[in-house]
C-alpha cells in the first residue's frame, strides 16, 4: 500500500478470494483493505500509539442518521464520561481534502456534537476543536494527548 504521512506501523493482513484483507483491532476483524481502509487503519493506531487514546474509547465505522438519512463516520474516540471526544473523516490518499469534506463532517458534527475533528487523506491531517458556542472550528497544530485532555 501507499506510503502515509504517519509514523510505521506493523499490521496483519491476508489473502482471500484475490481480495487482500487488513485486521482491524477495534473491530477484531479482518476488513477489505481499500485505499480509504489504509487510511483508517493508520489512524487508529496513530490515535493508539501516538496520542495513547484506550483501544475500549475508540468506535470504527458505525451508523448515524443525519436528516433521516443513513451515514456512517469513520472514527470516533469517547471520552470517559461517553460523550464524543473526536470524530474523524478519512479519505484515500488521492481524494484532496476539500470544503465539502469540512462540510460533510460539519454535517455528522451537528448530530454527534465532538469535541474536536480530524480530516484526512494519510497526506495531509487537520485538526480543529469545535467552537459550540459561535458555532464554528478553529484549527489547530495536533490533537491532544489522552491525558492531557480526557
């Protein structure tokens, strides 16, 4: 798979049917591995490893309604309080980051009211912390450690 601007991490994977699977830890499965995958899979462990957040506050791939419509976010990582700490929007490496991906985790954002979000493509991250009150985001440099902040 294509290199990501994340630190190297060590993965399992497996071969199926010609279809190359990754293991996710969170999900304790084996997932077909698509660009978009790749990028989640880094995440998760740069979230694990990096940032030190607990594997049992990390929530991958689940489903939201939004407008009545049926959605599905990527990552989440919850506070011990269960409230929403992070909301992560991954996309593959050769999808840009655009305003509709700001806009559409926004969007996910209204429902699940996150404390922070993190939009990427394993190129290029953005951190933001949420601003309820003038109901806006401010970015920010990285996202916090977990102790520092959870």
């Amino acid at each position: 798979m294509q290199k990501l601007n994340f630190p190297t991490y060590t993965f399992r994977f497996k071969n199926s049917e010609n279809k190359v699977s990754i293991f996710d830890e969170i999900r304790k499965k084996f997932v077909i591995l698509t660009p978009e995958e790749w990028v989640r899979q880094n995440v998760v462990r740069f979230l694990l490893k990096e940032k030190k957040y607990p594997k049992s506050y990390i929530n991958v791939e689940k489903v939201i309604k939004i407008n009545s419509l049926t959605k599905r976010y990527d990552i989440v990582v919850f506070q011990p309080n269960g409230k929403l700490f992070l909301l992560v929007e991954c996309k593959a490496p050769e999808i840009p980051i655009s305003q509709n991906t700001f806009d559409q985790i926004a969007r996910y954002n209204m429902v699940l009211e996150s404390e922070y979000l993190m939009v990427t493509n394993g190129q290029n991250h953005y951190f933001c912390q949420m601003d309820f009150e003038n109901e806006k985001y401010q970015f920010q440099n990285d996202l916090p450690n977990f102790k520092s902040k959870l």
